[in-house]
C-alpha cells in the first residue's frame, strides 16, 4: 500500500519528516489508522482526514514524539536565570517578562521555567508563561500536572522537594506553579500561529526543529521571528543550532546553551558578557575526565570516522582547497582530540563550528562521544540520533548507538541499530 500522499498530508499539517522519529514507526501507525478508520483505500482514508477533524487529531497523536523531564539539559535554565537577572530585569523594573514555550509537550519544560523564575523570588504577576503544543493529549496531562518518576532525571532533584507532594508512585506539581503556566493547543506551522500576541522576551523552541527538513525548518524559524521581540532570546535544542544564523541570528556566548538572539542584539549582549564573572562560571560544563589515549575504545579507532562519501564532482584542486578550509580544519582537529580522549575540548570545537552554522553528521557525531563520555546518556543519545540523520549510511554512528542503547537496557532498539550497522557494511565490503 502506498502511503506517501498520507506523508506529505503530515508534512504539511505539522511539517513531520518521518525519517527523524523513525519510518518504520510513522508508517506502521498509518497503517493501523488507515485500518481502524474503515477506510478502503489510501485515497479514502485521505478524504476521510480531510471530513473529520477529528480523524487527523488521532493520526498526530500517534506520530508525535512527547519526549520530555523536568529541567532536561539543564544549562538553558541557569542562562535563563543569569540573563533576566543581568539584562532585563534591572531596565525594566514593573514590566512582565514574556516567555513562550512550543513545543511544551506534557509540561515539564515551561513548569520549569516556572520553578525557575520562583527561584529568583519573582512574584507571578512579573511574568507571563504560555505554553503550546500541537498534541492535545499531551495538553491535557500538563494541566494536570501529575508526574511519575520518569519525568524526573539526573541527579539534582532539590526541586521536586520544594514544588511537589508525593501521593504513592506519582508527584502532584503545586498549584502556584500549575497557575503559572497558561497551556494552549499551537502549531508553529499554522497560518493562524499566535494572532494579536504581543512579543515574546523569551522563546523555548527546544527539539523541535529536529523533526523538520530544510524547508519547514526556515518556516518555523520565521514564523518564531515574528513573535520574538527585537531585543528578545530565543533557545533551541543541542542539535538544532546549526541554521539558526541563516535567519539573522547569531549565538549568545553562553556555553552549551544554544541560545540565540538578532545580530545586533546579540553583539551587545556578548560584549556585556566575561567569561571570568562568577555567573559565566557557573554555566560552563564539568570538564570530563581527560582519557589516555591508551584506554581500551568500543571500536578499532573512535578518532577515524569514516561515513559513506559520496561523490561530490569536485575537481582535485578543489577537493584540497575543501580540506584546508577553517571549518575543516576545526572538524579534523576534533577528530584527532576525541581519539586522544581530550572531549572538553571536542565539545568547544563542535559548538563553535554549529554556532558558525556547520552542521554535519560527524560534528553531531563527535558531539555524542564527548557528552557520552562526561555521563549524558540521553544527549548523546540525541547527538547520535542527528548524526544518523544527516547520513543514513554511518556506520561508526549506527554501531555506538547501538551500544549505547544496550547501556540503556533498551534490546530492541540495540539490536534494530546493530541490523542497520550491518547491512552499511556489507555494501560497502
């Protein structure tokens, strides 16, 4: 059965590209839908989707990814912290602060930016929290605001003492954070995106950009733009940075924070900025371990990566010249600096060269080693996964996944990543 026009229907309702959650997953629900529908065909199923509003809902439901935790990559929320405090505040003294968060999921991440304006004892009444998210299942058991110990990771869980009560196996969120947040359902994709909204001051559009090619990517982008205020903050995922100065945009100079703003803008803020002030110490990362370079590797050379090529029509000249390039001669010197187990300095290089709007399957694949290597399992997870995205064919990415899953008690997706690792080589022996 071809389903390809229920594809491009997903593509363009909620810009779904189905190779970054999965094909196998997407096309498997699709399937189960068209067959739970009684439709007798794709084409019928189609007319369907387009009658009943409420048929297309179902579909989304079961394609969207509602993967979120409380203070998940925790860094953004103390630049949150540390930028209000330093640059807006203070100017601005009685006017609220507004924060947009889309996608918001289950909650879990504008709750947190909830907690975390709490914490610097500022009353509800100095910000405003909205919330959206294309799921409204996901709406629902937001404004709940009922957790199980999943959305709970990491080790640093003071908060959850201060803002919930435990009640048998689930955590109870209190009210004056639930309060807090206004949810609504939103696609940043829509026409009808956010009409008659004042700007937003800051803007959380974290993992979202991840499940979008080229195309819908620029539109999202702009339709965040025109709800961002000139001298406004917009926060992206680890693995999303790389178009965001195509846009206008440049980094702030807030390690592994991925935070962006207008050029302008941000050129003020980074010349405020010292990297030798308390509050800029205290964003940067632990510096993982140095490895000798003698240490045992999960493969023959974790330093060589060595992805399908494809044939790219450039002359020899020109191929050299491509060599010698700044970018890749960042690239190269990482490479050589993870094979020596140096990965604090991996993680500058690579989040320089996204900053720069470099972005490659082997900068995210470096990426996933170095924060792997400093006990983030579920953000290298995330690196691995882009890397995969951007070349289907690598091998040394599908292997460590692979590994890494088994690290996660996570067989199933271990061993389909193994198969994928397998077949790459086989073509290619």
């Amino acid at each position: 059965m071809n389903i390809l026009p229920v594809l491009d229907l997903l593509r363009q309702k909620i810009g779904l590209n189905p190779e970054s959650v999965g094909p196998a997953s997407v096309e498997k629900a699709v399937l189960e839908h068209i067959k739970t529908s009684g439709a007798a065909d794709v084409d019928d199923y189609i007319r369907k989707i387009h009658e009943s509003p409420a048929e297309l809902k179902k579909l989304i439901e079961s394609v969207v990814v509602p993967e979120t935790s409380f203070f998940r990559n925790r860094i953004p929320f103390v630049t949150l912290k540390d930028y209000l405090r330093r640059f807006v505040l203070n100017k601005r003294p009685g006017k609220p602060v507004r924060i947009l968060c889309v996608p918001c999921s289950t909650g879990e991440e504008p709750y947190s930016i909830a907690m975390t304006l709490f914490d610097m004892k500022l009353p509800a009444s100095q910000f405003f929290i909205h919330a959206g998210d294309i799921s409204e299942q996901a709406l629902q058991f937001a404004r709940l605001g009922v957790y199980s110990p999943y959305s709970f990771r990491g080790h640093d869980l003071d908060f959850r003492k201060t803002y919930f009560s435990k009640q048998d196996d689930t955590y109870i969120l209190n009210k004056e954070i639930r309060d807090a947040v206004q949810f609504e359902h939103l696609n940043v994709l829509s026409d009808n995106f956010l009409p008659g909204h004042e700007p937003y001051d800051i803007i959380f559009c974290r993992n979202l950009l991840i499940y979008f090619d080229d195309g819908i990517k620029g539109k999202a982008i702009k339709a965040l733009s025109k709800h961002l205020s000139g001298d406004g903050v917009l926060f992206v995922g680890h693995a999303e940075g790389g178009k965001i100065p195509q846009y206008g945009y440049a980094s702030l100079d807030y390690p592994m924070s991925f935070a962006f703003a207008r050029e302008e803008y941000a050129k003020t803020i980074n010349g405020a900025l010292n990297i030798n002030t308390p509050a800029k110490k205290e964003l940067l990362p632990p510096a993982p371990a140095q490895h000798p370079a003698a240490k045992p590797k999960l493969f023959n050379d974790t330093g060589k990566i060595t992805p399908v090529i494809e044939k790219s029509g450039k002359n020899a000249a020109e191929e050299e010249n491509a060599k010698k390039s700044p970018k890749n001669e960042n690239l190269s010197k990482a490479k050589e600096l993870a094979g020596k187990g140096a990965f604090d300095e991996v993680l500058a290089i690579c989040e320089k060269l996204l900053s720069e709007g470099a972005e490659s399957a082997e900068i995210y694949y470096l990426l996933g080693q170095a924060v792997e290597s400093a006990g983030n399992i579920l953000m290298a997870e995330e690196y691995l996964k882009k890397a995969i995205y951007l070349d289907a064919d690598f091998y040394d990415a599908l292997t460590h996944l692979s590994l890494l899953y088994d690290r996660m008690g996570s067989p199933e997706k271990a061993v389909s990543f193994r198969k994928r690792a397998q077949r790459v080589k086989s073509r290619n022996t």
